[in-house]
C-alpha cells in the first residue's frame, strides 16, 4: 500500500501565483456542478475529476468529524470539506469568489489547518478575492495557487502535470 502524501515547499509571500480555473466536477453530492461548460475557456483550465487526491484528502477531512457509533450521514462531505481538500492539495492561496461566502472559507480554512496539524503538513490560509460570476458557470471555481509549471494546451494534459506535481512526479515535456 502506498502512503499517501501532499507535496510540500516552503510557503513565500514572494512567490507568483497560478491563477487556475477548476471544474468542480469531482463532488458528486452536487450534480448541479457536474454540467459540461460547453463554451467556457480558461488558459489554465483543470479537471477536479481528474484529481483524485482532492476527493481523497475532502473524505479524510469528513472521517475526522463523524462519529463513528453513529450511521454514516447520506452526504459525507460538505462544501467546506472539499474547500479544504483543494487549499491543502492545490495549495490555494485565494478563491474569487462572492463575499458572502466568507463564513463557508473560514470554516473550510479552520478544517484544513487543523487536518495539517495532524499530519504535520504546511498550511496557509486561502482568502477570497472578490468576484463576480456572471460570465463564470457555477461549476467553474476560480483560484489561485502556489504551484509550478505552466499551463498546457488541453484539460486532459493540464490536470495530469499538476496530478504529477501534486504526486511529485516528473512528467516528459
């Protein structure tokens, strides 16, 4: 069995961030988000779907919450679980978002560091940017990361290089 781990640098205020554009097509309890954005572009488009590690480390955050001499709820994760999962796994420094999701980021910063702390793992909190989403699709999460590399021509080959940065893997050009 291979252990898991999230790939890790030292955090710098100096450092430039990726601005990506996730399809938050991974959260199946939300079909609302799992719609095709026909017609939708980003230079750095990833699929959610594509990594798995996201929907991996989200499930860990919610075990660590249930009770275990309780039945499983329907949904297992919430929103603030899968928020929490991309800071740590993406290492997102900002999501643009409405403001009025504030509350929804706080809480999914508090389960990320606390998550961290466990697996003493680095941890910087993400902020919002304001933003507004009227030529954005509801399954499209705007943000920005502190990862390497560059943007690659497909989605497809976009979520697999960061899948590989994430695992810490060198992919061929």
């Amino acid at each position: 069995m291979k252990t898991a781990q999230l790939f890790q640098s030292d955090f710098s205020a100096e450092t430039t961030l990726r601005q990506c554009c996730l399809i938050t097509d991974g959260n199946a309890h939300r079909t609302d988000l799992c719609v095709n954005p026909i017609g939708f572009t980003h230079k750095d488009l990833l699929s959610e779907a594509m990594l798995p590690e996201i929907r991996t480390v989200a499930m860990l955050i919610a075990a660590s919450r249930c009770d275990l001499s309780k039945n499983s709820p329907a949904t297992f994760t919430d929103e603030m679980d899968w928020f929490a999962a991309r800071i740590l796994v993406l290492r997102v420094r900002a999501f643009h978002l409405d403001v009025k999701l504030n509350a929804m980021l706080q809480t999914a910063n508090e389960r990320a560091k606390a998550f961290a702390q466990k697996l003493n793992l680095p941890f910087q909190a993400a902020a919002i940017r304001p933003s507004l989403h009227l030529k954005r699709p509801a399954n499209m999460l705007l943000m920005e990361c502190d990862l390497t590399g560059v943007a690659r021509e497909s989605v497809f080959d976009n979520s697999r290089a960061v899948r590989a940065l994430i695992q810490g893997v060198k992919l061929a050009a």
